[in-house]
C-alpha cells in the first residue's frame, strides 16, 4: 500500500495503473488523500510496517503511532546533505555535478544537496560556474518540456 503526498499524487497514482496491469489485484494498492488518511493508516491494526518520509514533525506522529502496537518503523526525515569539494577537481565538472542534486525538483526533496564546502583554491570557479548554469535554467511551467525548473509545489514549500 502506498500513500503519496497529498501534494504530488499523480505520479504515484499513474504507478498504481502500471502496477495494475502486471500485478495481482490487492498486492499494490495507492490510497490518497491529506493528513487524516496517512494518520488512519498508521493505526490501523492491518499495517504492520510503515515506511515514512517527509518532515520531522510529521514523523514523529507516524512513530508515536507505529509504537502503539509495535509496528516496524522506516522513516527518511529530510535529510541536510553536504557536499565537498576539494582542491583537485574540474570545477566545470563538479558545478554540473553540484546543480542538478540541489536544485532538482527546486530544491523539494529530502536528498538534496543543502550545503557545499568548497577548498579555497577552487571557490571562485565553482561559484562562476554554478551561476553560468543557473544563468542557462528556463523557469516555467513544469508540464513544458522546454522548463528546466518548473514552480514550487506548495506554499508551505514557498515560505521555507
């Protein structure tokens, strides 16, 4: 069973039809729905295994729930990716490296680089470097294929 986000079911409800087609009917199951749902599930006595991720707060209600009846917990809570860049490299290449993981999806997932240190000796390059490729993104509506980086999804994503 899963349960995506109730900001970005598409996705996970067009698997469910693919899942559909080559699996057994009750064996992959997408439930939709906002926070209510994802709570019911978590205490439901059929659930024995959860697998969350998403925000801090929100997974420690899952775990509060989980831990009601023993259930095995799983959760990815977002996490603060660093990336490091020593003296040695292409700066070229590790900007290209460095821009897709920290602005994919704007920035809205949990995997995302979130800080870089970077070696004095290679600072200015990098930083020329990341910003000729932001110079090159094209904003815009996310269904175009031309748009490199499409809106934010959310306003609570928004006021982050």
């Amino acid at each position: 069973m899963l349960k995506p986000s109730p900001y970005t079911p598409l996705t996970t409800l067009r698997m469910g039809e693919l899942f559909r087609e080559i699996i057994p009917p009750g064996v992959f199951n997408v439930i939709s729905g906002g926070d209510s749902v994802g709570e019911r599930l978590t205490r439901h006595p059929g659930v024995q295994k959860i697998s969350f991720t998403g925000s801090v707060a929100a997974g420690k209600q899952v775990a509060v729930a989980g831990a009601k009846d023993l259930k095995r917990v799983t959760l990815e809570l977002g996490g603060n990716d660093p990336a490091i860049i020593l003296a040695d490299v292409d700066p070229k290449q590790v900007a290209e490296k460095l821009y897709g993981p920290a602005f994919w999806l704007c920035g809205q997932f949990c995997m995302g680089v979130k800080r870089v240190y970077v070696h004095e000796a290679v600072y200015e390059p990098i930083v020329q470097e990341l910003i000729s490729i932001a110079e090159e993104a094209k904003l815009g509506n996310g269904a175009d294929p031309e748009t490199t980086m499409g809106p934010l999804n959310n306003k609570p994503q928004f006021e982050r």
